[in-house]
C-alpha cells in the first residue's frame, strides 16, 4: 500500500473511536513521511503541540491500526514539518475526510432503509451500532428477555406482540431493542425498523402539532415494520402523546407489524399511563431483566474484555465482579478505564488499581477481599521509591542506576529516574547526584536529555507515564 494511502486507512480507523473536533484539531495536516526499512512508520504533523498530544493519547492507536493494516510496520515514530501546515501534497485533510466518513454512515442507513430519517435532521432515529446480539451476553437475569428478543427479530410480528422489556436502569434494555433492529434487518434488509426513545416521540410531536404538521408526524411511522420504543414511563401524565402513541400502536398492531417497548417498571406500574395503553402493553409478552448476579457478571466481564482484544488477570476479573454489583453499565464503566489504562500508559491493571478505580467512581465503604488498607498506606514518595520503581520497569537492579555503566538501556533509565526525583520530589541537582554517584552537572545534563527526548519518543514517555501512574502520580 502507498504511504500516503496507508495513512487515510488509518486515520479512518482511528476516526470513530475519537470525537471529531478532536480528530480533526490533531490530525489536520498530519502525513506519513516515511516507512523506513526498519519498519518504523515516520508520521509527520505540522507543530510540536500535536506531536505531544498524539504521543500520548493516539500513538498505540495508531501503531495497532497500522500494523493491522500493514505487517510490515513495527514501531511509530512522530515528527514535527513545519511544511505540512501549508497545503503539501503529502498532507491530508482530516476536516474532508471525516465529513466524506459521516456522510457514508448516513447514506449506508438510508440505504438499507433502518431509520426514518426526521424532517429537520435533528431527532436521529438511528441504531446504536455496537448493541447487536453478538455483543450481549445472555444469563440467567435476561434469559426470557433475550430469547423473546431474538424470536420477535427472525419473526416480526409473528410471535409476541407486543414485546415488553423491563427493569432498572443500566441492564441492557436500550441494548436488546437495538439488537432487534439489527436482527431484523440482517435476516431481511427491506424492513423498515424505526428505534426511538418514548423522549423523541414526544418532542417531535408537540413541534408537528405545533407547526400543524401531525398528518406528516403520522406517516412517517405507520409504514414501519418493526417499531422499537425506548423508555415508555416517558410519556406518564403525557395524555395528549400517549393518546397519539395509542392510535399508532393500533394501526401498527392491526396491521401484523411488530411493537417492542422498554420501560423501567412493569406497565402495571405506570401509574399515569392510560388504562387503554396498559392494556395494550400486556396483549404479547412482558420479560423482565434483572440485575446479574456474581457468576452473570464475571461471565459479561470475560465477553467484554475479549471483544475489546484485551487480557486482564482473572484474579482481576473476579475482584470487580465481586465488588461491582449494581448494573452492567457500572462494570462496564470499571472494566473500559482500566483498559483505557492499559493502553494508554502501557500498564497491566492490577486488582489494586481496580481497587482504586472503584473507589473513585462509587466511594463504597469497603471492598471484598481488596488487599489490605495498610499495604496501600498514603506515604510520601521517597527518591529510594523512583529509583527501584524506575530500575523495575526497566528490568534492571536499583543498583544498576549508580553503576559506573554507559549502556544506553541504564543511561536511559538513570536519567528517567533523575527527572522523575526533580519533576516530582523538587529535589536540587547536587543531592540528587549523590544518590546517583554523580556531580550536578552530571544530573542537569541527564535530565535535558530525557527532557528533549520525551518531546519526540513516545515509547520513553509511555514508560515514564507507567512510571508515574505506578506511583499513584
Ligand atoms: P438500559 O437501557 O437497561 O438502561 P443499556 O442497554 O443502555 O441499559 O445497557 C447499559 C450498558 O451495558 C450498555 O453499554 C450495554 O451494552 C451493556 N449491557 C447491558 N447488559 C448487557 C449484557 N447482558 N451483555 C453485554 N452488554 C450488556
Ligand atoms: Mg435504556
């Protein structure tokens, strides 16, 4: 693959999983400059601002993307040209590209016909592209849920009709709805399925009652094969949506096409529900999901990881799934920082980060079979600490860092461990020294070393990141 061809495969890749004023903010103007024969992707970007931001939030991103895309590329290498900034050849335009990437995404939908699109392309009514049925995981808390949901997607409006899911917040209702639609739609590519939250259907009704267009409002939904509509205990004490709801709901079910609905109770407890719609809720079936227990949530835990390539200790696994036990969203929420960790700052979670980690996003009093409270006291770092923590990450002996050794591998590591102690403790020049056997100079030259190189290597700052997370910094 041409260089210039390799990188736009990447930066679309790259493309969803960064929001785009991001994406283009930093990648603007960036070009591969070269694949050098080592194997080094050499990827340019106009100023030194974006050289450090992608370095370290994109650049494993990146080197994984290009891998994928080309075997051939083992490390990636940023640099600063000037250049690139005014319309060289080499460069992309990532405003254009991620603009041509939305407008393929909405074409591919009205394509395939899955979504009403609304008249004033506010409201999107469009899937949620990760929440199939592949990406849920069935146990024991959703089962009668999950079978009715893949039953009314191979057979719409055939089996229950309607469907109702229900249950609290944050265990997969708004994910099963979803998962119909694309079932649906990949078992038969001419329906039409329309998903949208009981909010939408309100919001866009009040604005066609208000501009006098509820015969528009109207038409739009009747011709859908299969209707999925999210969070009905919105429209309670709504009479004026609900009795509008009601006439399409008969129109639909009259006409053999399928209704599914979630909602956060059952429908004999909405209470400011209209006796006729309750009725109707309960015509199919009513599946309830309830919150998963330990073996559900270890088992959602392993799928996940697996889905996003990852490996996570089992012992790590097993201590959120014991100590996490509100809603999948929650574990959810866990699992993806301590992934994010991961990559990001190159360091494999251990149970006493997720410790951490939980602590942090939910405060709870006390952890089950969390290491001990007095192996993680909140000591002061001492210079000793950055010294062995440094000498470990690098594989080496604490001893090693004040030999008299010149190898690149202790260089780098004494100088790390140097500017860590300066950056962090605030120590001088000279008592650093000391603990180095070195003279000041010595130490101030070591530390404008790693200083410059930091600026260009994001292999070194991944590593002084591991360094300094693994310090609680
Ligand atoms: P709800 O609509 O019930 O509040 P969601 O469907 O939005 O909950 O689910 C919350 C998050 O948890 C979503 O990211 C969803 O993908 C995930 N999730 C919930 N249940 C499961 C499951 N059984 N398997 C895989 N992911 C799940
Ligand atoms: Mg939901």
């Amino acid at each position: 693959m041409h260089t210039q061809d390799l990188w736009r495969s990447v930066l679309q890749r790259l493309q969803p999983t960064i929001s785009r004023a991001n994406f283009v903010t930093w990648f603007q103007h960036s070009a591969v400059l070269e694949l050098t024969e080592s194997g080094c992707l050499r990827v340019g970007v106009p100023t030194a601002f974006a050289r450090d931001w992608i370095a370290s939030k994109y650049a494993t991103k990146i080197l994984q993307a290009a891998k994928e895309l080309d075997s051939a590329v083992l490390d990636v290498e940023l640099a600063v040209e000037a250049a690139l900034a005014d319309s060289d050849t080499r460069a992309v335009d990532a405003r254009q590209l991620a603009a041509a990437e939305s407008d393929k995404s909405v074409r591919k939908i009205r394509n395939q016909n899955a979504v009403t699109v609304t008249a004033g392309g506010a409201i999107s009514a469009a899937l949620h592209a990760g929440s199939t049925f592949a990406q849920f995981v069935p146990c024991e808390e959703n089962r009668l849920a999950h079978a009715a949901s893949v039953s009314v997607a191979r057979r719409p409006g055939q089996t229950y009709n309607p469907l109702v899911i229900y249950g609290g917040v944050g265990l997969g209702k708004t994910h099963l709805l979803n998962a119909i639609g694309h079932e649906t739609l990949a078992c038969d590519a001419t329906k039409k399925v329309v998903y949208l939250t009981a909010e939408m259907f309100t919001n866009e009704f009040v604005a066609a009652t208000k501009k006098l267009k509820t015969d528009e409002f109207r038409r739009r939904y009747r011709d859908a094969d299969v209707l999925l509509l999210d969070d009905v205990q919105f429209f309670e004490g709504r009479e004026k949506t609900q009795e509008e709801f009601f006439n399409l709901f008969n129109a639909l079910h009259a006409a053999g096409k399928q209704i599914c609905v979630t909602s956060d109770r059952p429908p004999s407890e909405l209470a400011e529900l209209m006796d006729r719609l309750r009725s109707r809720l309960s015509w199919g079936l009513i599946a309830q999901v309830e919150a998963p227990g330990y073996e559900s949530r270890l088992a959602i835990l392993e799928s996940k990881t697996r889905q996003k390539r990852a490996i996570l200790d089992p012992e790590v696994l097993q201590f959120v799934a014991l100590n996490v036990t509100g809603s999948v969203r929650e574990l959810e929420g866990v699992l993806n920082r301590a992934l994010a960790e991961a990559d990001l700052l190159d360091r494999q979670p251990t149970v006493r980060r997720v410790a951490q980690i939980i602590e942090q996003l939910d405060r709870r009093e006390r952890l089950i079979g969390a290491p001990a409270r007095a192996e993680q006291p909140e000591q002061a770092r001492t210079p000793q600490d950055f010294i062995e923590l440094t000498a470990r990450h690098f594989g080496l002996s604490p001893q090693a860092l004040s030999s008299d050794s010149r190898t690149k591998d202790i260089k780098t590591a004494r100088g790390v461990a140097m500017y860590l102690i300066r950056d962090q403790l605030g120590l001088g020049l000279a008592d650093i020294g000391r603990r180095f056997s070195r003279n000041h100079a010595t130490v101030l030259h070591a530390i404008q070393r790693i200083n410059d190189d930091l600026k260009s290597d994001a292999a070194l700052l991944r590593r002084v990141n591991a360094v300094k997370a693994e310090l609680g910094l």
